[in-house]
C-alpha cells in the first residue's frame, strides 16, 4: 500500500511541477482594450470622464455597488481622487486616479485580496467624433491558475468594457 502512495506522491509532484513550468510560458500581464467612436466634441468627453461622481451611470464596475463613496478634490480628476465601495466579503474596493489629462484618465482598479489592475480612458478628436478607448492591463502571480485566468481574462472582461463604453457614448449623444 505505501509503495502505490508514493507512486501516487512522485506523479503528483511531477504533473504538479509540469504545470508551473508550462504556466511560466505564458506572459505574467495581460491587457484588455475596446473601444468606442462618439458623436461629440472631444470637450464633452473630456468633461463626462473628469466627472467621478458619475461614473456609476455608465460604469459596470460600479452599477449596483453598495456604499459608494466619492472622493474628488476639483471638478477634474486628478491624481489621488478615489472612488470606493464595499465589496460581498465587506472589504472596500476601489478606484485611484493616478493621472488625468487633456487626453485621458489613468487609475488603478483595486480589489481586496488580488493585484491593483492598471488601467486607462484615453480619448482623441477624430474628424467630427472622438475616439473613446479603454484599456486595462493586469499583472498575474506566478501561479498556473492564473496564468490560465489571463488567457480568458480578455473574454471575461471585455463585453463589461464595452457595455460600458456604449452607455457612456449613448449619454454623452443624449445630452
């Protein structure tokens, strides 16, 4: 009986140590972009973005989150401004300016217990629309299960991304 234990142990180790090894190929950051063309002035966008207090509008990440608390110093965001909310296991998450722009807005996306997620709104005049695109880049452990996580992150993400893309264009058309 020991001598089928330790068989079991050494092909359990081995497939064990096979995985991290494979998981070490794939990349240790992914990044999710989408983007959307918006019929308005490039101003518009501009201002709609530096306006936190009304990202729970068009943002998915924000919709239906309890305990929404807005910290903005200006009507333009700027570095250090945080949006936070209380997450399912009562912890807060939340949302870091790192830098803002006359060509976009730059944050950190933060949930209890995982890595910051990078993230970015960048926005440029095209013609008589503005170019609207928004992209994350997330850093992975070192840990197969995640690195596997990043091969669907984008899938994963992605349609929430450009959902909320499509609501912010169709309040900024709607105003």
């Amino acid at each position: 009986m020991s001598q089928r234990l330790k068989g079991a142990f050494i092909i359990f180790m081995v497939l064990t140590i096979l995985a991290v090894l494979f998981s070490a190929l794939f990349p240790s950051e992914v990044m999710t972009s989408k983007w959307v063309i918006i019929g308005a002035d490039k101003h518009i966008v501009q201002a709609k973005l530096n306006d936190l207090k009304d990202y729970s509008s068009w943002n998915d990440i924000l919709i239906n989150r309890e305990q929404i608390d807005i910290r903005q110093k200006s009507l333009i965001a700027q570095k250090g401004d945080v949006i936070s909310w209380k997450n399912n296991s009562s912890a807060f998450d939340g949302i870091v300016v790192s830098s803002s722009d006359t060509t976009g807005i730059a944050f950190e996306i933060i949930h209890a217990g995982s890595l910051p997620i990078r993230s970015g709104i960048s926005f440029a005049q095209k013609g008589d629309s503005v170019q609207v695109v928004w992209a994350i880049v997330e850093k992975l452990r070192w840990y197969p299960w995640e690195k596997v996580y990043g091969m669907m992150a984008a899938d994963m993400k992605g349609p929430a991304m450009q959902h909320s893309l499509e609501s912010f264009k169709s309040q900024v058309e709607n105003k």
